[in-house]
C-alpha cells in the first residue's frame, strides 16, 4: 500500500504539474447558476428531443440532422468556440455537462455534436487568428459538420504511426492517404487532418507531423460508404481518401513540423468530452433499472426489493458517481490551467468502464426483457462498448 502511494503521488506529480503563476486549489462541487441552467436545458432538451427519436436513428442509421438544428439553435453545438469567433466560450466543465446530459438520451446523437468539438479543439488550441476566423466563423453562423481525421486502418491511438503523407511543394502542401472510422465523415464541411511530413522514419515524433485544416470539397478528397456498426448509428462513420490533395500552408494547424504536439494537447481537452458522454450512458443505464426495478415485480414484491438486485443496483450508482469525480477533476485541472493528462486518461476509461458495465448491468435486471429491441438497455449495451 506504500508503495502504490507513493506511486499514485509521483505520476500525479508527473502529469499535473502547476503553472506557474497559477492560484491554489479551490475544492467545490457545487455548480454556478449560469451551469445549472446550461445542466438543465440541456437534460430538457434531451428527454423532449433525442430520447423520442434516438430508437429511429439506431434502427435507420439516418443521420440526425433535425435534432442537431435544434441542438445548434439552442447553442448546445460548437460550445467551446471563443466569444471571439461567435462562439459562446463554454469552459470544458461546462462543455462536459452538455455532453453528459446528450448523452443521457443517446450517446449516437451525444456523438454526433461532440464530433464538431473534436474537429474544433486543435483549431483553438494551436490555430491562428486567420485560421480560426475562417473555419470556427462559420461553425457558428449556420449548422455546418466538422470532421476530426487522425485515425487509419493501421494506426488509432498510435498516433506516431499514421502513414498519411504531407508534402511540401512551394508555398502548398500535397497530401495523400487514408483515414477509417472518422465521425461525421460523410457530412463535414472541413476536416482537421493529421500526416506525416517528414518521411525519416528517425525523425523524433515532435517534428514529424503536420496538421492541416481542409475542406471537404477539396479536389482529391473521396469520402467511403457509411459503415454500419454496432452501436451509436446516429453517428456517422466512413473513411475518407487523400489523392494528391492541394492546402494552402495558411492552412497549417501549428507550425509546420509540430503536429504532434498539438495531437497531446487536443487529447487534454477531448478525453473528458468521452467520458462525459459515458457518464450520461452510465446514469441513464442505472435510471432505466432504477424504474424497472420498481414496476417489476416477483414473488410478491418490486425487485429491488430482492438483495441481489439492490447490490447490483448501488454498484451502479457507485460507478457512475466515481466516474463522474475523475471527468470532474480533469475539467477542473483545465479549465484552472493545469495539466490534466491523468485525470484526463482516468475520468476516459473509468468512464467507458462505468458505463459497459452499468448497461449490462442493466439488462440483467430487465432480465429476458433486457434481451428485446423494445426495451431501451439493450441498445444502452451495444452503444457503451464503443467507448
């Protein structure tokens, strides 16, 4: 136990180091007023909006462009935007409650407005005025898709591995290669797109990738079939080809060279959107029981009445309640200015394991129920399992 201690002590000291200038903690649960509102029309857009029509876009694979107009119009999308940009500047807690509660109705839809964010965060990290004038401008005069590429059929987390190519030629930038399982792909107006710009395979990762805004309707650019998975189809997932496609180097994410570095820091502020949209899945998983559990009765009484029952019951409650501290905390570090790469990591997969564990937790208690299309947990369990 001293052990582990001092372990947890030295990665935390490792990984949230304090800027310096920063001011001491300040530990707080409790939610602003201007928060509970965001929490609350967002939850009521939730139930009205994406719970009615979540069981339709699961069954079709249609991508949800209604509920996203009313999302947009309710200012529920592109939350991170800077005022600067027409956006509303949402701190990344704030951000996490929106997505939480969308996710609480479907994580499908949930993905379906955060694949934006995904797309807009590096911009905002690392993009310039001109840069981010031009694409995040637009995102927030009319509902537009955005669509985040770093993932290929051979290289996902491993970012260092991408083999998508970038090549210098003048003052332009010739891309080529291929990108799987990008969100929004078949609907994106632009793409954040990350290659590789040095081919030395001893060029240390921190100066061998570039990143690039580019538009969709680039010439080169060839977007795949809709892939139709086992969970979250409101979202739309396809891969998309480069051939020879010509940037601006206006349209460098960064410096030239420093793509890398911009993937970490992106990877900051979008794992706790994850396992945000987790924690919504988690608690609607424990509400759905929760309910059942009451109406359903055997030998003579509600079922969660049954000890069994009840267990399984508090250990989802635990469960989503843990999760919910760790994305919590990572939104805390952030937003106060520290590094929150391990609550960040934390809150993503206890996150992810909260909510395949709650939902298959759920369908137990629906027991044989739990199994049919008609009853909500069976589609709970199918869309966890993605995180």
């Amino acid at each position: 136990m001293a052990f582990l201690g001092r372990l947890t002590r030295q990665l935390s000291k490792r990984f949230n180091p304090l800027v310096p200038g920063s001011s001491a903690r300040s530990i707080s649960f409790n939610l602003t007023d201007e928060q509970k509102e965001i929490q609350e029309t967002t939850y009521k857009f939730a139930v009205e909006e994406v719970v009615p029509t979540a069981a339709h876009y699961d069954e079709t694979g249609d991508y949800p462009w209604e509920v996203l107009q009313k999302a947009f119009d309710l200012g529920l999308m592109n939350t991170t935007i800077p005022q600067e940009y027409g956006g509303l500047g949402l701190s990344l807690l704030e951000a996490c409650i929106v997505q939480e509660e969308v996710g609480f109705g479907c994580t499908g839809i949930a993905t379906a407005m955060g694949g934006n964010s995904l797309a807009e965060s590096p911009v905002i990290i690392a993009g310039g005025h001109e840069l981010k004038k031009k694409y995040l401008g637009r995102m927030t005069e009319e509902l537009l898709i955005a669509a985040y590429g770093v993932t290929e059929p051979s290289a996902g987390s491993d970012v260092a591995s991408i083999k998508t190519s970038s090549r210098k030629v003048g003052d332009e930038y010739v891309i080529n290669g291929g990108k799987m399982w990008i969100t929004n792909c078949g609907h994106a107006n632009w793409f954040f797109v990350f290659t590789r710009s040095d081919p030395d395979p001893k060029c240390p990762a921190a100066k061998a990738f570039t990143a690039f805004v580019v538009d969709a309707d680039a010439p080169g650019v060839t977007v795949g079939r809709k892939e139709w998975n086992m969970g979250q189809r409101a979202s739309d997932t396809r891969g998309v080809t480069f051939d020879d496609v010509v940037v601006s180097k206006d349209n460098i994410v960064g410096e030239a060279g420093g793509g890398f570095k911009v993937a970490m820091k992106c990877f900051d502020k979008t794992r706790p959107t994850v396992g945000a949209m987790s924690l919504g899945l988690a608690r609607r998983a424990l509400d759905e029981a929760s309910k059942y559990s009451i109406e359903r009765k055997t030998m003579g009484k509600p079922i969660f009445l049954h000890q069994a029952v009840n267990f399984m019951l508090a250990d989802m409650a635990m469960r989503y309640e843990l999760a919910k501290l760790a994305v919590w905390r990572s939104c805390a570090d952030y937003d106060e200015g520290r590094r929150n790469t391990y609550y960040a990591s934390i809150g993503k997969l206890y996150g992810a394991i909260a909510a395949n564990k709650n939902a298959s937790d759920a369908v137990q208690v629906f027991g044989g129920n739990g199994f049919n299309k008609d009853y909500p947990v069976e589609k709970l369990m199918r869309d966890a399992k993605i995180f």
